[in-house]
C-alpha cells in the first residue's frame, strides 16, 4: 500500500472560501495522479458538504475554521481518496439521516434538499464522528489502475 503526504487546508466556513477549497483539492488530486472523474465527484461532495456546513451548521460552524485533509491510498490497483472535514457546530451524521423524498414532478420540487442525495451518489463511501465538539466528515472515492 502506498499513501501520499497529506495535504491539508483551513478555511473560514463562508461560501466566499468554497471556491478556493475547490481549488486547493483539484490541486491535491492532480498531485496525487488521482483520475478526473474521482476529482470531480470528490469536488461535488466537497462543495454538498460544505454549503450544509454554512447552512446548517449553526453560529459555532460559522465562527469556526473548517480544517480538510486529503489523502490517497493505492493498493495493487484498489485505490481510493478520502476527503476530511473537521469542522464545530452540531451534530449531523449524514448516515442516520434519509435524505428528502425526490419530487415526482416539478410543481412539487422546491429549493434545496438534496444535498444528502448528491453525497450519497457521488461518494462511495461516508465516514462520520464527532469528538470533543467537533465535526469529522471523511468522504471516499475510489477507482481503479491498472497494476
């Protein structure tokens, strides 16, 4: 198994730094020869989790910097990308929530709501826990390469 350096960013929990955390994990995923297609939903994930940061995180989660942390992880082929949130504010397990029922139709659809769905269909995996008032959300993708 091969890992990489960690490359890690804080930023306030604003949307004016979602561009620039964007940015810094497009950077780390080419460093890292991650594949577009992984970049890309990794970089969906990463803008669903933090827009409910900002708006569902409470005072704490504004006030607070979030830290990421991102790293990848090869094994014979199997390679995967785990993007960490860490972040204050409250508790929220993306996995003991359903997320919205999807409107059947457009008179029915209103704003928002979907955030636990885009999550859940571009990750392959989520990961979360909390300790000492803080937010840890890991978001993984995989993929595989030709060994």
């Amino acid at each position: 198994m091969s890992g990489s350096a960690t490359p890690q960013l804080t930023i306030r929990a604003d949307t004016q730094e979602t561009r620039r955390a964007s940015r810094w994990l497009v950077a780390a995923a080419d460093a890292n020869r991650v594949p577009a297609d992984a970049t890309v939903r990794l970089d969906h994930c990463l803008d669903e989790a933090l827009a409910n940061v900002i708006a569902h995180g409470g005072p704490a989660a504004r006030a607070s910097p979030v830290a990421l942390h991102f790293t990848v992880r090869r094994t014979r082929g199997a390679c995967a990308a785990d993007l960490t949130l860490l972040y204050d504010g409250v508790a929220f397990d993306p996995s003991r929530h359903e997320p919205r029922s999807r409107p059947a139709n457009l008179e029915e659809a209103s704003p928002g709501g979907l955030g636990l769905h885009m999550l859940r269909h571009f990750a392959d995996a989520l990961d979360y826990g909390r300790s000492d008032g803080r937010n840890r959300l890991t978001i993984t993708v995989n993929w595989t390469e030709a060994t």
